[in-house]
C-alpha cells in the first residue's frame, strides 16, 4: 500500500518532522518533497509451482500473527509500525510505534 497525497497517512508522517530532539527547521527543505512510503502486511514463503497456481480465490500463509503491527517503510528505511484502520472510505495506518534509528539512518543513496 503506497500513500497518496490525500491520505491521512502522509499527514501521519508528519508527526516524524516534529519528533524530540530534532532541531528546529531542519527538514524544512524537504516538506514538500514526495518519496514513496510501502506498508508491510508480513512476509511469506512459497515455491515457484505455488506461485503459478494462485488465482483470485488464493490464499496466501504469512508468517506474521493476526492482528500484529505493520511496518512503514519510506526509501527502504523502516520509520514506523502501525495499525490497519479505515478512514472514510480508504484503508489507512495508524501509527502505533516511531522507529527512531530509522529516522537517523543514512540512506543507500546517501551512501554512493
């Protein structure tokens, strides 16, 4: 699930610009700037044979428990776990948990 720029989970994101212990406008050069945000359900194994079976109606086992976090992850970096919810008519996240050690790793990117 990606975000859109109508959504509330970008104005959830918000919050991380603000988070303690950052300084004052630090990230005002990049508020505006949109990067993709991925939301993991959970993670799975199958085989290939299993991959060209499914169909519609297929279900899929995760490894993950019913009712766990999910995790946000901006740019590849894990910033936070959160919650399903639905907002209006949109499936949305809550978030549950800020990842501050993901907030201060450099990117790959930055890196090269």
């Amino acid at each position: 699930m990606s975000s859109s720029p109508n959504s509330s989970s970008s104005s959830n994101l918000a919050i991380v610009d603000d988070a303690p212990g950052t300084a004052p406008g630090s990230f005002d050069l990049y508020r505006d700037v949109r990067c993709p945000v991925n939301v993991v359900l959970g993670t799975g194994t199958i085989t290939v044979r299993q991959c060209l079976a499914l169909e519609r109606s297929s279900v899929v086992r995760l490894q993950q428990s019913a009712g766990e976090d999910l995790t946000v992850i901006v740019r590849g970096i894990k910033i936070a776990r959160g919650e399903v919810v639905v907002v209006e008519d949109s499936t949305s996240v809550r978030l549950t948990e800020i990842c501050r050690s993901g907030l201060n790793a450099p990117s790959a990117e930055a890196q090269a």
